[in-house]
C-alpha cells in the first residue's frame, strides 16, 4: 500500500551519513525510501514521467537525539515549575511530550531516543509516532531504567532492591524497552565540582545487568559521571556511556577496545555555565562548571582521535535544554572540541543507526528517506543546520 505518490528531488550537494559529495544528485522516492540516485541534475526526466521534483540546495540524513526526556520541560527554567510539572496528571505529561517531539521533528531529528521517565509517557508517544505521517520523529524508549532505592534517578527508574533482582527485572522491562536504561551514578554536585558519592552499582552488579541486557537482545546505555563510575560502566561493558564528564584516558581506551559509545551531553552543563544567575550559582561554582566544561571538551576531542564511537545527544528536557534546538547546540560543541564537520554530522546520523542496528537513512541508494533539506551547505556556514528547509520521515514531508 503506498503512503504517498513517488516524489524526485535534485539535491546540489549532500551528505550520507559519513561523507559530504559536493556534486548534484537525483533521487527518486518511493514507499519511503530512496528508490534511486543518480548524480547530476535528472529533473527534466522526473517531470517528464508526471513526479513532483522538489529542489534542496542540501540533502543530509534526518538527525537522531540519543538522549532526550521527552516529558520533562527542557525551555522551562523556573524550579519550582519544573518540580511541580513532575506531579502533574499523565495526560498534562504527555501533552508536553507531544509538543516537544513535534520540536523535535521540526529541528530535523527524524529518531529520538527517549533516556526515561518514570510515567510511562515515552512509551506512549513511541506507540502515538509509530506512522512517518504522525508529525513526531520516530522514538525509541527504554520505559523506566534501573537504580538503586535512594538514590538519584527517581524520575526515570525503578529500584533494584538486591543483585538477584537484576535478570528478572531486566528480562520484564527488555519485554517493551527498546533500550535498557541503567542509572550507574549520581549527578554531579556543582558546588563541589565533583561526582561526590559512591556508583549505585558495583561492578558485579553491573556485568549482571549488561549480560542480562545482552542475553535480552537490548542495548544498554548507563547514566554516569565521575571517575569510580566510569571505570564500572568500562569493567560491565555497557554499550553506551551518558554524560560521562571528569572522563579519563583510562576509561576512554577502555571505551576504544570494547566498542562503548560515548554520549556525552554538554548542554545541560553548558547552561548551568551561561546562566548562573538562574540557579543562582556562586563564582566560585561558575569556575568549577567552566573547568568541567573545559576538560570535557578536551576528552571528546581525545576519545575521536582514539576511536571512540561518539554519538550526539543533548539530554533535552534538562533545565535550560529545549527538545529540538540542543541537539544542534551539541553538534557545536563537538565542533569546538576539534571533530571535523563529517565526524560531528556522522555523530547524530550514521553513527546511532549503526550501533542501534536501525535502517540506513537519508540520500543514499536503498536508504530510508528520513531526510533534512538545507539552504546551504553546512561546509559553508555550520549555522544552517539551525534552520532546516524541509524535513522527511519515510517519505513524509514533517
Ligand atoms: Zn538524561
């Protein structure tokens, strides 16, 4: 059954996920998906057979959020907003949900991996956009992840009350949750600029949750911060890393040898940074937020030159993080951190879809035509990518 009549599009230059080609192409879509490409400006022969031809001076893979709450009010700055949002009635969450993935969609993310929520909201918006033509990117959920009893994380996870708990609880949440979710470690105290306590999973614990999670046929990605977690996130072999600042060459080597990805989420700090004055933030924590911004950007400038699979993802919802708009913000802060423009881009396209095993997307031959249209090259000016002409999921203009 078709969803749409083939369209072509001629693009002046693009990208397909790890390289940019500077010369025009055709691309001829159909049921979603690039049917055909063909270089240089076939137009006239599209039009000729009766298709619509749409024109992009740019073409690039629809983008992918690897770290977003969806539920959670990423442009809200208030606290005590934010803090009563989270006692809010389900529906009220979900209806915050909808708007931000509809932000999402139209910043040009076409896949979102949603990071947890404790109401059960991401997986009900992953089921409201399963269709291309629901006005949301399509989601990814890990339902609720895995903490231990008091400790942080209580917004997005369930406590594992003993070890013997972990492979049934990782085997009834891997039954709906396309990701495992495992809250390794506390936040950081910005204060003290420093991780101050303790992982919540000691390295057995954690191995047990990786297997489980392997033998379930799920990808895990683990909340964590600080040096004593991050050498338990290497030790257990999580597929991901999230956040992970004060990281260390140790780790990051670690990281290159068993092929753990790093997310490594800027924004929420960054903000804390640029607005002290919303929290309220002393000098002397400033000073910390810039030192711990510094040496992360330092470190995700090392783990691409040692081979690390870095993947962009903003943990939008955070406070000062809005859905959509920081996973930009996150592509210039890799910029800063030295990565070339093709690395930064492959980052939050090609990179994800590889390690989640999803569809290739975008302008390539045979690809899913999740796709964003451009004004101009972003070799010319990295600041087009705030402004996308037009966006497609499967086909379906967003
Ligand atoms: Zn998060």
């Amino acid at each position: 059954m078709s969803r749409h009549a083939p369209f072509g599009i001629v693009a002046q230059s693009r990208f397909d996920g790890e390289r940019f080609h500077d010369q025009p192409a055709t691309l001829l879509i159909e049921e979603g998906r690039v049917a055909d490409l063909a270089l240089g400006d076939q137009a006239v022969d599209l039009a000729a057979r009766g298709l619509v031809v749409e024109r992009a001076p740019f073409l690039m893979p629809g983008l992918v959020e690897a770290h977003a709450h969806l539920f959670l009010h990423g442009a809200e700055l208030d606290g005590k907003i934010r803090a009563a949002h989270q006692k809010a009635p389900v529906e009220d969450l979900l209806g915050a949900a909808k708007g931000h993935a509809q932000a999402t969609l139209k910043a040009g993310i076409t896949l979102v991996r949603d990071a947890g929520d404790k109401f059960g909201v991401n997986d009900a918006m992953r089921d409201l956009a399963r269709h291309p033509a629901s006005g949301y990117p399509a989601i990814r959920s890990p339902g609720l992840g895995l903490k231990r009893p008091n400790r942080y994380g209580a917004f997005m996870a369930r406590d594992v009350e003993t070890d013997e708990a972990i492979e049934p609880m990782v085997a009834e949440i891997a039954k709906t949750a396309d990701d495992i979710k495992v809250i390794l470690t506390g936040i950081i105290d910005f204060a003290k600029g420093a991780v101050t306590d303790l992982p919540q999973f000691d390295a057995p614990a954690a191995t047990r949750i990786a297997q489980a999670a392997r033998a379930a046929g799920k990808p895990t990605f683990a909340h964590c911060s600080g040096e004593k977690g991050l050498r338990v996130a290497c030790e257990a072999g999580f597929d991901s890393i999230e956040h992970g600042f004060f990281m260390n060459r140790e780790s990051l080597t670690r990281m290159a040898d068993k092929g753990i990805a790093w997310v490594p989420t800027f924004s929420p700090v960054h903000f804390q940074w640029a607005r002290p004055e919303v929290v309220g933030w002393p000098e002397e924590t400033v000073a910390h937020l810039r030192r711990i911004l510094d040496g992360h950007t330092q470190m995700v400038g090392e783990a691409a030159k040692l081979g690390v699979a870095l993947v962009a993802g903003s943990d939008a919802g955070s406070q000062g993080v809005p859905h959509g708009q920081a996973l930009i913000d996150e592509l210039f802060h890799f910029l800063e951190a030295g990565l070339g423009l093709a690395a930064v881009l492959a980052s939050a396209t090609a990179v994800p879809r590889r390690l989640w095993k999803v569809a290739p997307a975008g302008p390539v031959k045979g690809g899913r035509f999740d796709a964003v249209a451009l004004a101009q090259s972003p070799t010319h000016d990295a600041r087009a990518l705030r402004q996308p002409l037009a966006v497609w999921r499967e086909g379906v203009r967003g």
